[in-house]
C-alpha cells in the first residue's frame, strides 16, 4: 500500500524515533518497564486467516535452463545408473539385514530419496533440471549400494582410494582439454560458468583427508558418505565433460575467449567495486538508511536485508576465488549488481513517500502482486535472455518459500510477525525488477561493449 508522509505521520504503530522521543518527553529512564503502561501500545494485530488467503494465488512458474542441447537419453543414461545400483541391493532393508535402527532407517532414507529423484527425473521440467534429479538420484543410490556392501565387508578404504585415484584422474583429464571457446560470449559464459562449477564440486568432493579414511573403516555410514562425495565427483566430472562437449559440437565458429572473459571480470569488478563504496554501513535500526522520518515498516525491513545481501557480496568479491572461475565471475558479478541496483531503488522509492508497510492482509496481497508482477516481466523480458534466465530462478523461487510460511497463519497474528515475512516479497520485487537491466549491463560487457 502507497502513503504519503503525511499518512506516515498518522501511522498507529511506533517506530524506534517515536519510542525514544516519547520516553524523553515522559522522563522514562526504561522505556521497556513502562512501555507496556501506555495507552494503545499492545502490538497491532491483523487476521491470520486472511493472510493466508492472501498468498494462495498461482505463483510464475521459473524454470532452471542452461543452452546447451541436452538429449533425453543421457538423462535416461544417469537414470539407469541409479536403478541398476539400487536393484543390485535388497532395500529397503529390513531389521534382519541391518539391525541397527539408525544406520538402517538413515540406509533406506537413501534408498527412498533415490527412488523418488529417479521418478521426478522422469516428470516434467526442462532437460537441465531433469538431469540435475537424475544426477541426485545416481548419488543417493551409490550412498545405498556402498553402505550395504561395507556392512557386508564387501567394500574396503582400498576401494575408495582406487576409486578417489579413477575421479581425480578423470577430472584432470578434463580440465586438460577443456578451453574457453565459443561463437557468442554471453552464451558460452554461461556455459562455462556451469562447467567451471562441476569442475570445483569434483574438486571439493574429492578433498576428503587420510582422516576420513580411516574413520570410515570403522564406520559404514561414514564409509558410505565418503564413497558418495566420489560419486559426486565422478557424476559432476561426467556432466561437465557432456556439457562442454555438447556445446563444442553446436558451435557455428569456434573463438578463444579466455581473454575476452578476463577484461569482462576486470570491468565488472571495477563496477561492483565503485558502486559498493556507495553503499551505508549495516545498521541496528534500518529506519536510519532513509532520509525521512518512517516506522520500521515491511519496506524498511527488506531495504536492510538487500544492503546486508549487497554488503557481503561486495566484500566476498574482493577476496580470493577458488578456481575455476573466470567465466562464473560475470554471473556472480551479475546477482551482485542486482543487489546494489535493488538497494538503490527500494531506498529512493520510501524517501520518494511510499512507506511500503503492511497494516491489513490487503497489504500483503499488494507487495506479494508487486512481487509477482516484477517476476513475469522479468521472465518476459526478450532481450538478454541467456543472463536473465541464469539468474532469475535465484531471485525468483524466494517467492515460493514466502509463501509456504505465510499460508500457515491463523486467528490474531501481530502485525510485525506478519511484515517481517512480507518483506521478503518486496526483495523478491526489487531486485527481479533489477534484473533485465543489469542482465543488459553484463552482457554488453561480455561482448566487449560500453555498460551502464
């Protein structure tokens, strides 16, 4: 809802200034002992039953992509793989084949969640989020198949080592033919960053020590964890070797773009790094991030949180990155922009007199509209696609979870329980607003033209 400063100025609740104002013109000298005297000053209420209602309507849908051609049969290819390991067990396990109750309920908790990722990876969904539940479903099953084999003793810390030795081997191998190439510099950032990410999981999956080794030895389900972090090194090596080939094979003309990726980083990190000295310090009292006289309303809440979002995404930037991560530096650098864009607007909107507030379940009705309405233009938005469309699901699939919370209000329900939820649809608002913009800006950048 839309008000004025002078509305403002006739708001029921009271802010941090007011409070303190009030406790000085009374002589309080604990304002918490007394507050409670005053007239009228209980916290508001508001239906909770009406919220609830407020946020069921059909939320944007938001697919994950990546543009790469992603054949059906190799997502089957992952998917038989995880059948094949599950079928070659007898879970789910009864109390005979593993009497104990925690190693086996968290053994068929596996196994479960295996059978499920490989039915989903089946449904609905763009090939890339098919693959990644078909990918999950390989893992879940290797964590089942290798627990029960070390509860047998059919599996011992020699095999893991063998098998670290294979994934390392693999992952190098990857790396060694792997090149930053490509016909459109937006396109292939992004899937070079989606690479560069597999590469660093494999990387990380496989940094386990001697330590854990030897532990697992002792323990099946610590044999099983370890021997899972190789098959998500293995899975993550096997998807980014597909991925690059895929995209090699579909290019018109191949370009070397190591070099074009670099001044991209250097240039957007200078951007970030300009615009973030802009940027106020946390505070514990957000109201003081405006130039104007305002209660601790649901936009002032949220103008906090994109600051604490943009804050430490400007501070990790300037540190030390593990690499590979030249080409994932853009999309990084892109969320971040986001933020900071996003800052600056929600702040001049509420200098501007909206105070962005909640005081009826209307409200949260707005702000989650608002909310929506920012997602589909996004999601609608027809130029710049490749970074709108690998950064968008970021921002955009908050608005699911925010209402999963609020669809469980009922009965009275104090009115700041209820805006600090809501103003997580504002950030959702303000920063998928931002994101066709500076999705412009990164992609020009890319390309080797001026940004704004």
């Amino acid at each position: 809802m839309t008000r004025t400063p002078a509305d403002a100025g006739r708001d029921r609740r009271f802010g941090r200034r007011e409070l303190l104002a009030l406790s000085g013109a009374l002589g309080l000298t604990s304002l918490t002992g007394c507050l409670d005297q005053l007239p009228g000053s209980g916290p508001d209420t508001l239906d909770g039953d009406a919220v609830a209602v407020a946020v069921t309507d059909e939320a944007p849908e938001i697919s994950e992509t990546l543009p790469v051609d992603i054949a059906t049969s190799f997502v089957a290819e992952q998917r038989e793989v995880a059948r094949e390991k599950l079928d070659s067990v007898p879970a789910p396990f009864d109390e005979s084949e593993i009497p104990n109750g925690v190693i086996r309920e968290q053994v068929n908790g596996e196994y479960r969640a295996a059978r499920e990722a490989i039915r989903e990876s089946a449904d609905d969904g763009t090939a890339y989020e098919r693959l990644g539940r078909a990918t999950r479903s390989r893992e879940s099953a290797q964590e089942v198949v290798l627990a029960w084999r070390a509860i047998e003793g059919e599996a011992t810390v020699e095999d893991l080592r063998e098998s670290r030795s294979a994934a390392d081997d693999a992952v190098d191998a990857l790396a060694s033919r792997w090149e930053y190439v490509g016909d459109d510099p937006v396109r292939a950032a992004v899937v070079h960053a989606e690479i560069e990410r597999e590469v660093r999981a494999a990387r990380n999956w496989l940094s386990f020590g001697e330590r854990e080794l030897e532990y697992a030895a002792e323990q099946p389900l610590e044999f099983a964890d370890v021997a899972v972090d190789i098959e998500r090194a293995r899975t993550s090596e096997a998807v980014a070797s597909y991925y690059f080939e895929r995209f090699r094979g579909d290019l018109a003309r191949e370009e070397p773009l190591r070099e074009r990726f670099a001044t991209a980083r250097d240039s957007l990190d200078e951007r970030v790094r300009t615009r973030g000295e802009s940027l106020p310090e946390e505070t514990d009292d957000p109201t003081t991030l405006v130039d104007r006289e305002i209660t601790q309303t649901a936009g002032v809440i949220a103008l906090s949180d994109v600051l604490r979002n943009a804050r430490w995404r400007v501070e990790d930037r300037s540190g030390e990155r593990d690499p590979p991560s030249l080409a994932s530096d853009a999309l990084l650098a892109a969320e971040t922009l986001v933020y900071l864009r996003a800052f600056e607007a929600l702040r001049e909107r509420i200098e501007e007199g909206d105070d962005v507030a909640v005081d009826e379940a209307d409200d949260v009705a707005a702000l989650r509209g608002d909310a929506v309405d920012a997602i589909t233009s996004a999601r609608e938005a027809d130029r710049n696609r490749f970074v709108v469309d690998a950064i968008l699901p970021r921002f955009a699939r908050e608005l699911r979870w925010i209402d999963d919370r609020l669809s469980g209000y009922e009965g009275d329900t104090r009115v700041d329980f209820v805006e600090r939820e809501a103003a997580e649809y504002v950030v959702v608002a303000e920063t998928c607003r931002a994101v066709p913009p500076v999705s412009a800006d990164v992609a020009a950048t890319l390309r080797g033209d001026s940004g704004s």
